[in-house]
C-alpha cells in the first residue's frame, strides 16, 4: 500500500488522527507527526519560537519528502480558523516533487484544478475509495505540451521531447531509477 502525508490545519489535528487510523485499516503508512500533537505555537517574536518554527518545519519536510501520496484536508471559504496556510505551501512542494496529489473539501485554489490533482468533495467519499489509494507508477506520462512529455518518479522529473522519428530525453537524472532514465535516453519512434 501506499505512505501518505496528510496535509490539515493545525486544528483538525484530532480529525486527521481518526482519519490516518481508518487509512491505516487499510494498510496505508501515514507519515504525519504533526498529526500527534505537540506544534503548538504562539509567534512572540523570540528565538525560542523560531527555532521551534524551523523544526517543526524541517519535520514536516521530512515526512512530506517520504511519503509516496499527499493528501491536503481543505476548507470551505469563509470558514473560522483556517490557520496559517501551511498546507498549502505543503501542497505546492507535493505537486513539485511529483508525488500523486489527492484535495478532500472544496477547491482552495487554482493548483486543486491541475489535472494531475485528484479530488474528492469531502473525507468520507475519499476514505470510501481508500483501499484503492496508490501511488502514481513511476514513468508514465503526467503532463504533455505539444511534442514535449514529463514524465517523473518520487524522485525526479524527466522531460522528453518526442519528434516524428525519435524520443530524446532533454532533462532529469536519477541515481534510483537511472536504468529507467536510461532507457529513455534515445529511442527511435
């Protein structure tokens, strides 16, 4: 199964815990420590709370960078304590570093309408198709652009321009998946 991330504001953290245990059932890891408490933060400017800020920042970077699947948990506009918007600079990292995207609620921004973001409306449609949650396989195409596809691992990103007689890759490098890449280098069509 897959290793999620889950994304939330801070204050659904009790919400996220119930929510990271009916994935669990399913034979998911949830890589989330903020989920458990103990990020409380109160901004009085001291070098106490930024320190605290970069390490619970470095933690969550951590457990986003491990997770195969992200899942952000959004907000309904207007709604009270939506936080600080952590999740979704979270978000912007998942969708760059290629990870399979999943939005549960309403659409916060633009980025929740790319086509490579899955979304559902709510948590229980999204916990109804749990079982099926993977990640993206490797290699397949996730966006094309004329004659130009990218097509990317967990840890890397792959241009490859595509003429009518050859397919040359134009960028990206992966020491884990270097006989994949490898095998893209150049391929006549």
């Amino acid at each position: 199964m897959a290793s999620i991330y889950l994304a939330a504001r801070y204050g659904r953290r009790a919400e996220l815990q119930e929510v990271a245990a009916r994935l669990r059932d399913f034979g998911h890891a949830i890589t989330s420590r903020w989920i458990h408490g103990g990020h409380d933060l109160v901004d009085d400017g001291s070098p106490a709370f930024a320190a605290a800020s970069a390490r619970f920042a470095e933690e969550d970077w951590s457990d986003l960078v491990a997770a195969d699947v992200f899942i952000a948990f959004t907000e309904a506009p207007g709604a009270p304590g939506r936080g600080r918007g952590g999740r979704r600079v979270e978000l912007g990292a998942a969708l760059a570093l290629r990870k399979t995207v999943i939005v549960a609620g309403p659409r916060e921004n633009i980025f929740a309408f790319l086509p490579q973001v899955i979304w559902f409306g709510t948590t229980e449609s999204l916990l109804a198709l749990a079982p099926f949650i993977a990640a993206t396989p490797a290699w397949t195409p996730r966006t094309t652009y004329r004659n130009l596809t990218v097509y990317g691992c967990n840890c890397v990103v792959t241009a490859v321009e595509t003429t009518s007689r050859s397919i040359r890759r134009v960028a990206g490098s992966c020491p884990k998946c270097v006989a994949s890449t490898a095998a893209w280098a150049e391929r006549s069509v």
